[in-house]
C-alpha cells in the first residue's frame, strides 16, 4: 500500500459512505496557511478516480488508485507555484 504525499489530506464530502467526492487539501483541512488544491471522484470502476486541479486550464485526469491521483494534483500545483 503506497501513502500519500507527506502534507497532502483528503476530506470526504457528502453523507455518502463510502464516499464519492473528495477534497483534496495540502495542509490539514481548514486550517490557517492550508490551501485546496483539487478535488477527486471515485469512480465506479474499482479503485479508479477521476481527478480534478483548482485551475481550470487543467483538464482532469483518470488515476488507478487514490494516491496516484494525489501524486497528480500536487504535481500541478507545485508547478503553478514556480
């Protein structure tokens, strides 16, 4: 089993469980200097998502495994911040 990225939290969204919607944050969720940096599907296909980058030039990508999506996302977002 692979982790996630040191620093990079998910917080499942909606009552459903499991849960189908993610947001994805670097930092822990909700607090001070923590920011959002996607959002993740899961889809119905076992253990693929579907992830998706805060900026909307970035189109989303299909991921085997949770962790690869989060790989992903932090990936665009350190190259936007350069």
């Amino acid at each position: 089993m692979r982790f996630a990225p040191a620093g990079v939290h998910r917080e499942a969204q909606g009552a459903q469980r499991p849960a189908e919607w993610y947001v994805i944050w670097l930092g822990r969720p909700h607090l001070e200097g923590s920011v959002v940096i996607g959002r993740t599907k899961r889809l119905r296909r076992h253990l693929h998502h579907r992830a998706f980058s805060v900026y909307p030039d970035v189109l989303p990508d299909e991921f085997k495994g949770h962790t690869a999506a989060l790989e992903w996302l932090l990936e665009v977002h350190k190259n936007r911040a350069d």
